[in-house]
C-alpha cells in the first residue's frame, strides 16, 4: 500500500494515513488502503486498533479537495457511498478503535475519527467541519455521528459557522476524550514530543483494553453502539442478550474464576487469551 501502513506489536495493530504531504487527506485511493488495512486485521489476535495520521502536523486534513472538485452528481455520490461504507466499518469494527489525533482533523478528518471509539489528541490538534465553506455538505457522515456526540446545539453551530476548534474546546465539548502534551524536563525542555506522547498514550490505553476479556469488550461496544440506535426498551434488551451470550464464553469462566480464588492461587488464568466464539 503507497498511502496507508499496518503494524501489529502485543495485540494491538495501529494503522497510519501516510500521505503527508497532503497533510493525509482522504483521496480513493486512501479510503481503499484504509479497507483493505482492516482486511488485514487479525481478529483472532488484534484486540484494540490505533488509527493515526503520519507527521506531526496533521491527522487527516479532510477529503482530498483536488479529487472532488472535478466531480459529477454521480461520482460525489459514489465517493461519499466509498467513505461512508469504510467509516461504518470502522465504528462497528468488531475490536475497539482509537483515534490518535495529532493536529488537523478537519471535514473527512473530523468525520473518520468520529466513526472510531475513542479520540485523545495532541495539544495542537483542530478539529473542524468546514464544508460549507467549500459549498458542500458534511459527507462523511458529519452531520450525524457529530450531533450524536456533543449534541444538536453545538453541532450546528460547529457546521454552520465552518469555524475550527482548539483541542481544549474539544474537550470541553466532548468531541475528544483526552489531550496530550509533550513532556517537558524542569529547564522546559522537551524530551518527549507531543506526538510521541500521544502514541505512547494510545498504546497504553489500547494495552490496557487488550488486557480484558476480548468478547466480553467486543459485546461491549456491540451493546453500546447498537442501543444508542434504539428506544430505551429495546437498548435493555440488546444488552441482556449480549450479558447473556458472556456465559458461554471461556472469557466469563476464567474472569469470575479468577476473582474466586485467592490472590496467589498459581492456577489464575490471564483472560486475554481466551476467544473462543
Ligand atoms: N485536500 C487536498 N489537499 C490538501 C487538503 C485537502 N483537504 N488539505 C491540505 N492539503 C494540501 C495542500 O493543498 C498543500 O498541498 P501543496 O500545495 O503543498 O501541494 C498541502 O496539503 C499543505 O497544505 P497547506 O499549505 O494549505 O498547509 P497550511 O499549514 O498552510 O494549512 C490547513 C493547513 C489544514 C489549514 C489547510 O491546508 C486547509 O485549510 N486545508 C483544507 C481543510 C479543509 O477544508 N478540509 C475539509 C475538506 S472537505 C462528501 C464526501 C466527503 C466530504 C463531503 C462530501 N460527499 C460525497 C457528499 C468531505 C469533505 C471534506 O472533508
């Protein structure tokens, strides 16, 4: 792949947009990379996804603004339809995925790192939906996963306005969970970069979510995602039924099994290992 790289290290497999010298912005040919990247991806393995951008400057700077210039009605639909199925892929991608966001995540930006689980950022990340500047819709399902986000009032007002957003306001608004800054010696002197950092707090987080029972956290962000799409009513029932499906797993035997016996007992199994679904 010329646009999109993929490392597997301790479970966790990270995938980098590498195009920066369009600041990683989504052409096709990134959005094929991308799917064929998660084509890659070892489910009887990989318990946690990183998704990150090459550089420091940017995440993704949105979609390619050369590439949809010259489209026709029927081509845009095509390149929206392209970017929607892979974003859908990500958000129900069986393993959680982690947005590791350093600098711009503008337009398709925004939207490929709403459709993951998590966002944590670096201190000079931007987010921002500035499609109507361009005289364009959201399109990559902007309009929605965002307002799901940080509600309608913001939303709009991110949308309408086109206006770009620090990472402190984006925390502050929930559109990210974490920021991360470079580490800094008592001179001031920076011995970790910002973008270091956040990779290295990206990976832990992911390590720590590969530690657990890896169908219990994949029901998990089934139950999550497919009750937000539901009625209360309904929501508890896709949750029962997910609770349900835990016991007859090795993940919930060797789990409560565990906490059943002493603390030293040498026979405690480490649950992560177990996926026998
Ligand atoms: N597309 C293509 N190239 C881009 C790009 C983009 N989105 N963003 C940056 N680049 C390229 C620049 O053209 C430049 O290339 P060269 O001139 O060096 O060849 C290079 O990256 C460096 O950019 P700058 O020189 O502009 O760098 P600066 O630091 O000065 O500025 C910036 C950084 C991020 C503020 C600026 O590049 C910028 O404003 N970029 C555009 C941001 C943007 O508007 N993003 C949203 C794109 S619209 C739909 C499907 C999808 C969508 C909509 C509808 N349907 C089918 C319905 C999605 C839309 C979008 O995402």
């Amino acid at each position: 792949m010329e646009f999109v790289t993929y490392e597997a290290k301790d479970r966790v497999g990270v995938i980098t947009i590498n195009r920066e010298k369009a600041l990683n912005a989504l052409n096709s040919q990134v959005l094929d990379e991308l799917s064929e990247a998660l084509d890659g991806v070892d489910l009887n393995e990989i318990r946690c996804l990183i998704l990150t951008g090459a550089g420091e400057k940017s995440f993704v700077a949105g979609a390619d603004i050369g590439e949809m210039s010259g489209l026709t009605k029927a081509e845009g639909e095509a390149f929206g339809k392209k970017g929607n199925d892979l974003f859908r892929r990500i958000e129900t991608f069986p393993v959680p995925v982690i947005a590791a966001i350093n600098g711009f995540a503008l337009g398709g930006g925004c939207e490929i790192a709403m459709s993951c689980d998590i966002r944590i950022c670096s201190a000079n990340a931007m987010f921002g939906q500035p499609e109507v500047g361009l005289g364009i819709t959201p399109g990559f399902g902007g309009t929605q996963r965002l307002t799901r986000l940080v509600g309608a009032g913001m939303a709009k007002q991110m949308i309408y306005t086109a206006r770009n957003i620090k990472a402190e306001e984006a925390l502050r608004i929930g559109l990210v969970n974490e920021i991360v800054n470079a580490v800094t010696d008592e001179n001031g002197n920076e011995t970790v970069s910002a973008k270091d950092n956040l990779m290295a707090s990206a990976l832990k987080m992911a390590g720590t979510i590969a530690k657990n029972a890896p169908i219990a956290v994949r029901n998990c962000k089934k139950a999550i995602n497919e009750g937000l799409e539901a009625g209360m009513d309904e929501a508890v029932v896709i949750e029962e039924k997910l609770f349900g499906d835990c016991f007859e797993t090795e993940d919930q035997r060797a789990g409560m099994g565990n906490f059943l016996k002493k603390k030293d007992d040498p026979t405690k199994v480490k649950i992560v290992d177990f996926i026998n679904k």
